[in-house]
C-alpha cells in the first residue's frame, strides 16, 4: 500500500465517531459513519477552524467556530461562510487497521 500511511484501529473510532491525528505534519480528521471510513484536513477554509471538534449530521462535518458545512465524502464546501472545499484524502482498511493517503 504504497503512500498509505497507518493512523489507528478501526476499533479506534466508533460508528458514527471521528478522530483526528497528525499525519506527516498535517491534522486530518478521520471519519467512520455508516460503515464507510472517510478523512478531511482538520481545517475549515474559512478561518482554519478545526473540523474535528465540530458536530457530524448525516454525512457533513459543522465547522465549531462559524458553522461552515462540508461533506464528509468529498470535502466539499456546502455553506457559508466556507467557499472553498477542504482537502479529502483517501482511506482503505486492510484487517483491524486504518490507513490514510494524503492529497493535496
């Protein structure tokens, strides 16, 4: 699994539940919802809010600071005061352990 790099367990993180870790010297939340594992930048592109202490409602992410929405799948941007998408990175399981792949 080249360029993939372990961040925990699966049991780590309950379902629905989020968890955020340092990954190569950047924050990513992780995400495990519905029985799909997602992660985002740790960073909402308003004002660099952390993501990870927001609230999950079905699969978007609520920034704590200003209340900026993204989608959990895509890192989309979906409401003010947010424009610009944060950074969706790629997550594959393989036994018991989760692993990351950064973009961008």
């Amino acid at each position: 699994m080249a360029d993939f790099i372990p961040v925990c367990k699966t049991f780590d993180i309950p379902d629905p539940g989020k968890e955020v870790f340092e990954v190569e010297e950047r924050f990513i939340v992780v995400f495990h919802l519905d029985g799909e594992w997602h992660a985002l930048d740790d960073r909402c592109t308003h004002d660099g809010g952390p993501l990870g202490q927001g609230w999950i409602e079905g699969f978007q992410i609520i920034c704590p600071r200003h209340g900026a929405r993204f989608d959990i799948r895509t890192g989309q941007a979906l409401t003010m005061p947010a424009v610009r998408a944060t950074a969706a990175h790629e997550v594959k399981i393989d036994g018991d352990r989760v692993f990351v792949k950064l973009r961008g």
